[in-house]
C-alpha cells in the first residue's frame, strides 16, 4: 500500500496502520475460514497476524467487529458491475461472479461462515445486510442500463433483479445443500430474465 | 401417543419409546433455539428432556444425530401440499407456507439455526438437504398437476419451480438479512409464475 518510490524506513503512520489492517483480516478470514465464527478470538487473530492483543482489541473490539471490518474490505475489493451492452450478458456476468465466489475456497467459505454468524449475532448480521446491499445496488445499475436502452420494461426494479439472480444460487450452497453449478447460473440468468421482460420486476407502477 | 381408551399405566414399550423421541427432540428444538447448534450439547438435552443420558447417548450418538432426527420429524408433521384447483393459487399456498415458517418464532429460529450448523457440519448438512428435498418433491406435485390441466408447458421442472418460490425468502433471511413479507412472497409467486409460462422452467427439451 506504500508509494513505491518511498524510500525504505520512512513509513507513514497511515502505511503501517494500513498494513496492521490488512495482516489482522487476512488473519481474521483465515480465522473463519478454518474454525469457524465461533471459534474466532481476539487473541487467535493477533497473534496470527502478528500484531499486539492490545490493538486488536482497542481498533476492532470484539469478533464482529473484525467481521463487520473484513466484510467492508471484501466488499471494497469486489468488482464493479459488467457493461456488456446486453442486459443478458451483463446478469450472466453478474451470475457468474457470485457463482466463482461461492464455489471459491477461500471466498465461499467466507461467506458461508459469516452467514452462519448472521443467524445468531446482530453485528454480523448487520455487517451481511450492509455488504450485500452495496453489491446489489452497484449491479442494480446494469438493470437501469437495460430499461434505457429499451431492453427491459419501464420501472423494473433493478435491486430486485440482482436479488432474483443470487437467490437460487444461495438457497442451493447454504440451504438445501445441493451443488452451484455453471448451469444453476445459467438458468437463474435465463429464469429472472423471462420474468422481468415479462414485467414482472415492474414495482413503480409504470409498467409498460 | 396412546390410544385413549388404553388404561393408565399399561403402557406399551412403543408408546413408551415414542414419548421419549418426542421430549428429547422437544428439548433439541428448544436448545437449538435458545443456544444455537454450537451449544447443543446432548447433556443438557437429556436434562431438559428428563431422559437418561445413555438413553440419548445410545440412540442418537451426537447433536448432529440429534438434529438429523429432529428435521425428519418437522418433515413428517409438515402438510402436504395444497390443491386449489389453479397452479397460482397452490405455488401462493406454498410461499405462504415457507413465509409462515421463517417468522414463525420457533421454527424460523430453528431453521436458522440448522442452515447455521449445516456450513461447518456435514451431518447436519445431509439433514438440510433431505428435510428440503422431501419437501420440495411434495409439492413439485403441484406443477405437474398444472401441466396436466394446460396451465404450464409440457416438461415443466416442478422441483425448480418450488424451489425458485422458496428462493428468494431464504436469500433475505439468512444472506441479506432483510425483512420476508407477505410482499415479497407474494412477488416470488409472480416472477416464478411469470417465468414458468414463458417456458423457463422446461429442462426436458420438449418446451412448447
């Protein structure tokens, strides 16, 4: 995180404060992804991260609070909503983000670690609710894109579409506990799209 | 359990066996509620339950055998499905039916607080997944029945079709954390329907 042309041993307050930062989530993700929420402490995470009780403590508070703080960089770190020039392209871009997250060892165990944490905890709870609804309303924008340019009908609700997309593919990882597949994907891309040029996504009243 | 003209204190082993199951998955519900899967402990059941802790050492070995045993009972009490006569009607039942569940107080909590063990725990995960397969075959019935009367084209997948229904509720419970309504129930049923007439829904190749 440092300029590179900053020379060695002249790091700023901001630089290392960084950097603790970073060791302590990466330690914190670590943390989650191979015990679990429950098991996650303040002391674990220092001392894997390699940086003082005291400041873990004093900067994150409690367990939710690295949660809270991982899942706001996880959301930092995503990518910005596709621009295929197609509505179709676009959700099956979308579709197959959170399909390759899912599936992803690191990022799939992550979440679904936190989601387990949601179902007892409020500040993870909270910290799920605020992470989702930044990826939804950043991907909501390629449904406006679509009402635009004529391929979807006039206010579609373009959170909801982005919802419609994810719904299927959580419901099987964390719920009925059967496989995410490309084809799952595939066919929650081509399930929403029928509906919503159907209008069913219209909520405004403007249907047409 | 018993028959009521049976005399007090004839009781049959069977009787004797079935009320035993029944308060020691009482208490598991009630543990899990209050403490979650991670402070499910098969002492404290046993407690709870008044009920030796061999007995339920012995017979169900774990609280992931516990948990197993409790969501093949909450299957069996679950009402089969609906038949109103039209496939909106029935699919509207259905989502009622899943919305009712997650906010009712005991049961949405326990479902939650399965779905929470199922991430980090592979019995309770098989036990999600055959709770939510037997539930969706019951009422996939209800799509091929409208296939069956022309209100859905032929080859219509009714296992997708319930769980696109159910989706979109468990997504908002435990992945976004937002409110589940009646509004929202009520759109799922719309999209699904939506879709489905559209012919998304047909994965046999005879779409028509």
């Amino acid at each position: 995180m440092d300029q590179p042309s900053r020379s060695a041993g002249t790091v700023r307050p901001g630089g290392r404060t960084a950097r603790v930062r970073a060791a302590v989530l990466e330690a914190t993700q670590d943390e989650l992804v191979e015990r679990g929420f429950h098991e996650l402490t303040m002391d674990q995470v220092a001392a894997r991260a390699g940086v003082g009780k005291t400041t873990v403590y004093r900067r994150w508070g409690s367990p939710s609070g690295l949660v809270t703080d991982l899942m706001n960089e996880l959301a930092d770190q995503s990518s910005p909503h596709a621009d295929t020039g197609g509505i179709e392209g676009d959700l099956r871009a979308n579709a197959v983000s959170v399909l390759n997250a899912l599936n992803d060892e690191r990022l799939g165990v992550t979440f679904q670690a936190v989601i387990a944490a949601g179902t007892g905890d409020e500040p993870a709870a909270r910290a799920l609710h605020a992470f989702y609804l930044r990826r939804i309303q950043e991907w909501a924008n390629v449904v406006d894109l679509a009402v635009a340019r004529g391929e979807l009908p006039a206010g579609t609700d373009g959170a909801e579409v982005i919802r419609a997309i994810s719904a299927p593919l959580y419901y099987r990882l964390v719920v009925t506990r059967e496989p995410v597949t490309r084809e799952v994907a595939e066919r929650s891309v081509a399930r929403t799209l029928a509906a919503a040029r159907a209008g069913a996504f219209v909520t405004t009243g403007s249907r047409g």
